[in-house]
C-alpha cells in the first residue's frame, strides 16, 4: 500500500477498506499489535496517525491491546515485564508524581538581605 519516498493518498474507500481489514485483525488478535498489522498489509505505521479516518479503528486496536496487556498481566498469563514494557509504551508509568501546591521557595530568613 505505501511506497518509499512519495505520500500515498488514501481515497475514502481505501479507508474503509482499511478499517475493515483492521476492525477482523483486531477482533481475530488476543493482543492486537498495530505494528504488526501495518507490517502485514505494507503500511507505513505512521499512516495510522495522518490518516484522520483511521483514528477510530487505531484507537479499538489499542484500547483492546491495553486492556488484554492488564487483564492478562493481573493473572500472571503473559510475561509481566514485557507487559509493563508493552504498557510502558502506550503511555503508562509507575513513577509517582507530586504536584504542590501554594508552595513558595526563597532564601531562609537568615541569609536574606536587608
């Protein structure tokens, strides 16, 4: 589908014909992989992200992978570290972050000038 070199222009129906192909792969997938997916229909992956039209089904693919990737995780079916891995990727984090609030920083009151 995509060439190397010039943009491929994706007509409605190639679209659609696209979303379908996607819409089976995703639903015939335990993990859905849009790498995978686009490597096996020659697409170029960032496709999935220029195309406004591909947006929905890109988002099922995903919403799915994440969803198996915890669920299966939870129960110890997959490799947990691949699976935070794989999560860590889609936007996931295990870091902790603190937002203060009214907080103000300045100099202690003994080095402050007078």
């Amino acid at each position: 589908m995509d060439t190397c070199g010039r943009p491929v222009l994706y007509t409605d129906e190639k679209i659609t014909e696209i979303i379908e192909l996607m819409d089976k792969y995703t639903e015939s997938e335990d993990i859905p992989i849009l790498a995978e997916f686009a490597y096996l229909n020659n697409i170029r992956r960032g496709t999935f992200y220029d195309q406004p039209g591909l947006s929905d089904a890109t988002k099922r693919m995903t919403g799915k992978k994440e969803a198996q990737l915890e669920r299966l995780a939870l129960k110890n079916g997959i490799n947990v570290s691949m699976a935070i891995f794989s999560l860590k990727q889609m936007g996931w984090s295990d870091k902790h972050e603190v937002t203060l609030e009214n907080l103000t920083i300045g100099m202690p009151p003994e080095l402050e000038e007078e």
